[in-house]
C-alpha cells in the first residue's frame, strides 16, 4: 500500500507538520528590508542543515511564521530550538 504524501521509517508512516512562530525582543517591527531577506536565507539554510522540510516562511514586520516538516525522531522543542 502506497501513502502519497507521507514519509515512512522502520516503524511508522507519518505526516509531521509545525506551526512556528517566533517573535523580537519586545515584539519590535525589526524584520523588514535587508533583514528580512537575510533571515529568509538563514532560516531556510538551517531547515536544511537539520533535514526538515520548510513548507512555508513569512517575515513580518514583527514576528516570523514558519511550517516545517520534520520526522518523529526531532522533539518539537528540539526543532524549535535549531531556529
């Protein structure tokens, strides 16, 4: 049986999607121009880096969203901390 869309390991099939969203000091409007290009770089180098797949990035003015695919090896707070 074949599951489109999904990753599998020796014991399991799996669909492991985070919603992260992480904000400046004070939530201050920091992230725009040159910045903002630069940290989309950074980011998608480190997803990368750590083998997890990066759906989606937004940088706001003051907080940035990422969806990130990883497998159920990485703790959500182990991944959040790679960023």
């Amino acid at each position: 049986m074949e599951h489109q869309g999904y990753a599998r390991n020796a014991g399991a099939v799996f669909s492991l999607k985070y919603h992260l969203v992480f904000c400046p000091k004070y939530r201050k409007a920091v992230l725009v121009g040159p910045i903002a290009e630069r940290l989309k770089v950074l980011l998608a180098t480190k997803a990368a880096d750590v083998q997890v797949t990066l759906h989606t990035l937004e940088v706001m003015p003051d907080h940035v969203h990422m969806c990130v695919e990883s497998d159920p090896g990485m703790a959500p707070a182990k991944l959040a901390a790679q960023f």
